[in-house]
C-alpha cells in the first residue's frame, strides 16, 4: 500500500527525492504517514483537499480488498 501513495505522491511533488513514506501497522489496521518537501505540502494535498481525498479513497479500496483499515496521514 506504501508503494502506490509514494508512485503517486513522486509524480505530484516538485522534489521527489523529498518524498517519504512510512507504515505503521497496528490491529488489522495501519496508518500511512507521508512527508514531502515544505513547498509540496500544498501540491499533495491539492485544492479544497480534492487530491489528498482521492489518494484516500485509493487507499481505502486497496485496503479492503486486503481486508484490513488504511489511514492516510500528510505530515508537516
């Protein structure tokens, strides 16, 4: 699931080398914190949210399909 946020996150951000992603997992669940560069925070999350929701949803229908909980964190 970590590898499909950092593809999409890599082609959004000016400076991809910047681009972090970390899986923390827990009870049938795991939470993905992804970190960009300052200047990026803006182009991941995207206007009125649109983007960060649309890599949500991604998210959470790889998830279940996995039948496990998924939670995108964008970290500052």
């Amino acid at each position: 699931m970590k590898e499909l946020i950092k593809a999409i996150a890599v082609e959004l951000v000016d400076h991809p080398e910047e681009v972090s992603v970390v899986e923390v997992p827990g009870d049938n669940s795991c939470v993905i914190e992804l970190r960009v560069a300052k200047e990026d925070v803006g182009k991941v999350i995207g206007k009125e949210g649109r983007t960060a929701q649309s890599m949500r949803t991604l998210l959470s229908a790889m998830s279940t399909k996995l039948g496990i909980r998924a939670h995108l964190d964008i970290v500052d």
